[in-house]
C-alpha cells in the first residue's frame, strides 16, 4: 500500500470535510391539524396526508 509522502495540513483536511455537514430535517405543518410533521410522510397526529385521512390514528 502506497503512503502519503506529505502531511496533509489541517486547512486542506478540513477544506476536504466541509461537505460532510448534516442539513437539517425538512418539517412542515399538517393541513389538517396544523402540528409540525415531515415531509412527504402521514403526519403522526392525525393520520392524513395530502388532506386524506391515510390511517386511524
């Protein structure tokens, strides 16, 4: 296995591990019932999902 032949320094290191920020989690509101839910998911409170009742919840 090859072996790096110069240190890495630290600005490149970290210039390298600048993507690797998580984003944050994309909440929207419920139609129905106005609580915060995720997106593109049957909202946990009520149980609807593009204003229909998906489960009995």
């Amino acid at each position: 296995m090859p072996l790096p032949k110069k240190k890495t320094s630290k600005a490149r290191r970290d210039q390298r591990r600048s993507h690797h920020a998580l984003s944050p989690v994309g909440v929207s509101t419920c139609s129905q019932c106005g609580q915060p839910k995720l997106s593109h998911r049957v909202c946990p409170n009520c149980g609807s999902y593009k204003g229909r009742k998906i489960t009995a919840a």
